[in-house]
C-alpha cells in the first residue's frame, strides 16, 4: 500500500495531494467532532465542506507554494536555504493562507461579510500562535532533508492532527447574526466586546 502510494506521488503528484489531504480533512473533522465536540449527530455537511477545502484548496496551493519556494531560493537541502524557506513560510504564507481558510470555509456556508469579519477577529490571531508553535520546528526538518516531492507527503503527517486543530476551530462556535445596529461578541469565557454593527452571537456548536 506505501509502494502504491509513493508511485503514485511520483507519478501524479498533484493528484494524489489532493485526494490524500482530502481524505486527512474528513478524518480531522470526523475526529473534531466525535472525539473533542462529542457530537451527538454527525454533521455529513460540515464533513464535505472540510474534505473539498482539503482536496481543492489547501493540497494544490500548498504544493504550489513549496514549487515557489524551491524557485526562489533554490533547491539544495542546507540550514541556510531551509531558514529563508522557513520564514517565508511562516511569516507569509501561513498568516495568509489561514486567513484564506476561514474566509473559504464561511463562503461555502453563505455566511456574510460581517460573520467573517468577527471570526477573523475571534479566532485568526489563536490560530496563527499555534500554527507558529506546531509547523515552525517540523517546517525546518521538512525543508532541510526532504525532497520535494515528498514535501506534501511528510508534511501530511503532522497534518492529520494539525486537520484535526483546523476543523475543530473552524467549525466550533457558530457566528450568528441579529438585528440590532450595536456589535456584541459574546466569547466562550462570557467576555463582551462592543461597536456599532450588526449583533453577532457566538456559541459553541458541540451538540
């Protein structure tokens, strides 16, 4: 099954990215929400949308990224051109790309402008801290002793667990709107946050 696997990433690539992390998507979300949200009822939708941002977002852009990478700074295994791949990574695109998902993963809901925006507020800076703290030491092995096209694949094995961090964040408190001109975000701890907006209430969708 391993042998299968690595001629099919020799022999599609981009292909095979994209049907392997989606498949990490949808196991991420069916632990997120079975083993940390205890969920009662499986929700298939959110189980669908994680899986098609798993295999149509995230695996071609990051295997476009690390193909950018490589021609920028250049393709040899050393500390120095893995410490300049690192902080590209980190201080570009991964702030980026985060931000990406969680506007992705709300337009596929239909959510508004507005549900974006306190999602960004709420959750974005948490999830860039801890991005930081899992990707930055496995990032600086990944672009120092693996090859290329193995880079999508090494990298999808901390990915199980990080897809599992990202679905549960994404999904794990539900921005509703109201109808009053003042803003109110009430987060889990009950704290308040006020302006002149439309309401959002946040609540936690484990069920």
């Amino acid at each position: 099954m391993w042998s299968w696997y690595l001629k099919e990433l020799a022999t599609r690539p981009l292909l095979t990215g994209m049907w392997s992390t989606a498949g990490m998507l949808f196991t991420g979300d069916a632990i997120a929400q079975q083993v940390i949200e205890r969920k009662r009822k499986h929700d298939w939708v959110r189980s669908a949308r994680m899986t098609a941002i798993g295999g149509f977002l995230i695996a071609p852009t990051i295997r476009t990224w690390y193909l950018c990478l490589d021609k920028i700074f250049g393709s040899k295994m050393t500390m120095v051109v893995a410490a300049k791949k690192l902080c590209a990574d980190q201080l570009l695109f991964a702030p980026t790309f985060l931000a990406t998902f969680i506007v992705v993963n709300n337009l596929l809901q239909w959510n508004s402008a507005n549900v974006v925006e306190q999602q960004l507020r709420c959750d974005y800076p948490g999830m860039v801290m801890t991005n930081w703290s899992v990707w930055v030491p496995f990032q600086v092995l990944n672009f120092s002793v693996v090859p290329i096209q193995h880079r999508l694949m090494f990298s999808n094995l901390i990915a199980f667990f990080w897809n599992t961090y990202l679905a549960y964040k994404a999904n794990s408190r539900d921005f509703t709107e109201g109808s009053s001109q003042d803003l109110k975000v009430m987060d889990a701890e009950g704290s308040t946050k006020q302006g002149s907006r439309t309401v959002i209430k946040v609540t936690d969708t484990a069920q």
